[in-house]
C-alpha cells in the first residue's frame, strides 16, 4: 500500500532502519504495519483500497495557475485525457515540493509552451 507520510516514522528495510521524514511517499506491503501507521496518524494512504492500482486521471482546478489542468496516475494513464489538455504525473507533482507559486506558474507556462514533462526542479544553490 502506499502510504503518504504525515509525521516523523521510521521503516526497516533490507536489515536496515530508514528515518523517513513527513511529506514522503512510502510503500508498506504489510498491510498490518500499514494499518498500525494509519491508526496512529503518522501516515494515510495516497488511494483507498477499492481505487489502488488502477489508471485514473482527474480534472482539477489549480489555485496556484488559475486554471484547470489534469492529474494522472501514471503514464498509461494519459490516455484517459483529453488530446491537448495539460496533464501532471504524480512524479511531476513531487518535483515541485519546496516551489513558490511564482516559480509553480513559471514552470507551467514551460510545460505548456514545449508540451513537455517535468523532470526535476533546482532551487538556487543546489549543484
């Protein structure tokens, strides 16, 4: 299941103890672990069971761009959207984490001009 992280937790894996800090995407296969992690606040899951796992795609109004635009769950997915409409993948979404809105919107205006994908957004000082 994948969980959205909501407060500090920390996941073993491998052997290993990860730190995972809020914010973070994680997949939990116990679905035991995940539910203990559910009840307990520190996680809520991204879909709900019934939906996990199948393609979706949404129309959303964005706030930030002042317009609506499309969400997908993956890329086999794109085909659920209309031809020519802006689409944004969960990847994409996650690039963004730390953007003002100006430099959300700046973005936008790129992807829709070039009709690409996002792949990765530096702040300034990052190498």
């Amino acid at each position: 299941m994948r969980l959205y992280v909501l407060k500090s937790i920390k996941l073993k894996k491998a052997g290993r103890v990860f730190d995972v800090s809020p914010g973070a995407i994680v997949e939990i296969e116990k679905p035991e672990k995940a539910k203990t992690l559910i009840n307990s606040g520190h996680v809520r899951p991204l879909l709900s069971p019934d939906i996990a796992g199948k393609l979706q795609a949404a129309r959303i109004f964005s706030k930030i761009l002042d317009e609506e635009v499309w969400i997908a769950t993956h890329p086999e997915a794109l085909f659920l959207v209309p031809e020519g409409a802006i689409v944004y993948l969960p990847e994409e979404i996650r690039n963004l984490k730390g953007a003002t809105p100006e430099e959300i919107r700046t973005i936008h205006k790129i992807k829709v001009e070039l009709g690409g994908k996002l792949i990765a957004v530096k702040q300034k000082g990052e190498g």
